[in-house]
C-alpha cells in the first residue's frame, strides 16, 4: 500500500469508494460525499454501542467558540485492544484502501433527546489557535468516516447545508466524505450538523485520517 505522501486522497480513495458495490455519491461539484448502507453488521453494532455507554465523556471541540451548546453529546474513544475496533478499523481499511498508520484513534458518539452537533467542519482551521498543536506532526485531517450504529425514534440527522442532503440515522449506514479540495486546501463545503436528537438515544462511529501517519 502507497504511502500518504504518495497518493493522491482526492482521486485515489474516491476512484475507490465510486467503484464499492452500493455505493452512492451526493450529486455534488462543491464536495465528495458518499453513503452506504449496511456497512457494520448489527453483531458488531451492538458490542459498540456497549463499549460507548461504559466510556463515554463530554465531547469537545478543538477551537472553543464560546458557545458552551455547540456540542453538547458525549464520546468515547475506542481502544485498539478491543477485538471488535479491529474488526472495525479492518473493515474501514477495505473499503478506502488508505493505509491504517493515518488513521486517528477511533472514536463513538451518543447524543441523547436535545443533544447535537452545531454546524461544523471536521478540518482543523488554519487560522485556529489550536491548528499547530493538532496538525504540525500528523497534518490535517483528509477523510472522515462515519456510521450510524442505531436508529432514534425521532431526530438526529446529519445535514451537508451546502450540498442539500440529510441523512437520518439508520442502523449500518456509512456515510463519508473529502474535508479537502483538489488542491489541497479545506473544503467549507463539508459543513454539516449533527442535528438534536428529539426521541431516544443516537450512536455514531467516526473515523478521521490524516496526511501523515498518526503518532
């Protein structure tokens, strides 16, 4: 498998993902956005979801805002000893090809009734006060990976404003795209909310990757 620096995360990954049996992309020239369904089989699912609720802690956010709602769910960072987060990364390796030395830990989220996700960008800003901290070693963030574990009674979809697409929650389904343009600079266009959940409870894993390997 090439290295990062060697291959191109704006063609190789989406040639890839366009070529993924069931796969589909968002009909849009602004961002690279796919879905899947039936990506995590429910077996695998439910140890997640039970590995959530016994690590959870408050989400954070890299920049503070000032806005103490802007995230109000809960994460939990999945270890690597953990044979079902293999399973997991395994399967997350298959389906993008890029190399698992560039991914970030895995983690879970569980946003519970009046919980989000305030409209954001999973790239670390360039202006932040906190980019050199989060990027000088493994550099920005390429790819995020996401899948809905479960389904809540009401709520919880994740809305793409500038593509004009939702997602509601269903159990299995992945949803993925490109934080970055052709040229490699951040795309605002993969501005998205993880909206309130209004009845029962959402669990979500994501995966993010890097340009470098993760140290």
């Amino acid at each position: 498998m090439k290295d990062l620096d060697e291959q191109d995360f704006g063609e190789t990954v989406s040639a890839r993902l366009r070529a993924w049996p069931g796969m589909q992309r968002v009909p849009s020239p602004k961002l690279e956005l796919f879905t899947l369904r039936d990506f995590v089989p429910a077996a695998m699912r439910s140890e997640l979801m039970a590995l959530i609720d016994a690590n959870r802690r408050p989400s954070t956010i890299a920049d503070p805002n000032g806005d103490d709602y802007f995230r109000t769910s809960e994460t939990c960072d999945l270890s690597p000893d953990e044979p079902v987060v293999q399973d997991l990364r395994a399967l997350f390796t298959q389906l993008s090809g890029i190399d698992p030395r560039h991914a970030e830990p895995s983690q879970g989220q569980r946003y519970e009734v009046g919980q989000e996700f305030k409209n954001h960008t999973d790239y670390f800003e360039p202006s932040g006060a906190d980019y050199q901290k989060y990027c000088s070693v493994a550099g920005q963030r390429t790819w995020t990976f996401m899948v809905y574990l479960n389904e809540p009674e009401a709520g919880g979809a994740t809305r793409f404003k500038v593509a004009g697409k939702m997602f509601q929650p269903e159990a299995g389904r992945l949803v993925c795209w490109n934080n970055m343009r052709a040229d490699g600079s951040p795309n605002a266009a993969t501005l998205h909310h993880g909206m309130k959940v209004r009845k029962g409870m959402k669990y979500v894993i994501t995966q993010w990757y890097r340009e470098k390997e993760w140290k």
